[in-house]
C-alpha cells in the first residue's frame, strides 16, 4: 500500500513576502497546546481566523464585526487547509502572513504564512465565501470589500 502525500505548500522565508503585507502576531499559549506541548492542529485554524479578522481592520480599513453583525454579509469559508512544517510550542509566537491568492464572484482565496522567528512553519490556505446571512446563499462580494482587498493585491504585489 502507497502512502498518499500530498504536495505541500510552499515554504517562504518571511524575508521574502511582500513589505506591504499585512502579518498578525499571536504568542502561543497553554490553551493552544496538547499534552506534547505542541500546537494542536485545530487551534491553528481559530488563530487563522484572527489573523484574517485583523487583516480586515488593519490591512483592509474594513470593519469586520460590523459586516457581518450590521451589514449580514456572512464572511465564512468553504475550503480550509494547513500544512504544518515544524511544530510551534507554548511560549512562541507566530507571526501570520495574510495574502490573496485569488478572487472570484463572491469568493476569495487567502494564503497565510506562518513564522516563527522568521523561519516558515506553516502554510494555511482558506477560501472565504460572502453570503447574505438573512437567506443563506452566497451573494456578490460587496464592492467596498472587493476594492479594498484589490487594492492590498496591488500593494503586495510592487
């Protein structure tokens, strides 16, 4: 039997990403850990979903609570991925580099760099969906959303 493995993200020195990217730091702390001390997988995923919820504030000038409790644009995900490159531990920080990847009618792909010290230790990939939360179907990425985060495409990419 063939193990099967997948191909993993690409490691990137954060040295090498964008300087107009938006990065969010967050220490590593006792609740994130399992009994090995490392960073349990799923945490990863929850301290994804902050950086993606400063990236709106900070590295967009968008109000992300206010979208989604104000505005009902529901700004969830269909796809959600990491590859874990060397384990994180209590008493790190992980510094998570947000980047787009791709958009399309009402999706965006994010691709997240995660360093510690500078050295790569995951690569997450998530798709958000823009959805009216009132009927539960995916709309249109409203256009203050779209500009903005075309605009952070272009920023990151000079």
């Amino acid at each position: 039997m063939t193990a099967l493995r997948p191909a993993r993200a690409p490691a990137i020195a954060a040295a090498d990403l964008p300087a107009a990217a938006f990065t969010a730091a967050q220490p590593i702390r006792f609740e994130h850990c399992d009994p090995a001390g490392i960073v349990f997988f799923a945490r990863t995923f929850g301290m994804m979903q902050i950086a993606v919820e400063d990236w709106f504030v900070a590295g967009l000038g968008l109000d992300y609570h206010g979208t989604i409790r104000d505005r009902r644009v529901g700004l969830g995900y269909v796809r959600a991925e990491c590859d874990y490159l060397k384990p994180l531990r209590m008493g790190d920080r992980l510094d998570l580099t947000v980047l787009v990847e791709a958009m399309g009618r009402s999706s965006i792909g994010l691709v997240l760099h995660g360093h510690r010290d500078g050295e790569p230790v995951l690569a997450g990939r998530l798709v958000l969906v823009t959805t009216d939360l009132d009927e539960a179907a995916a709309i249109p990425i409203p256009a203050d959303i779209r500009e903005a985060v075309e605009s952070y495409q272009r920023r990151c990419a000079t």
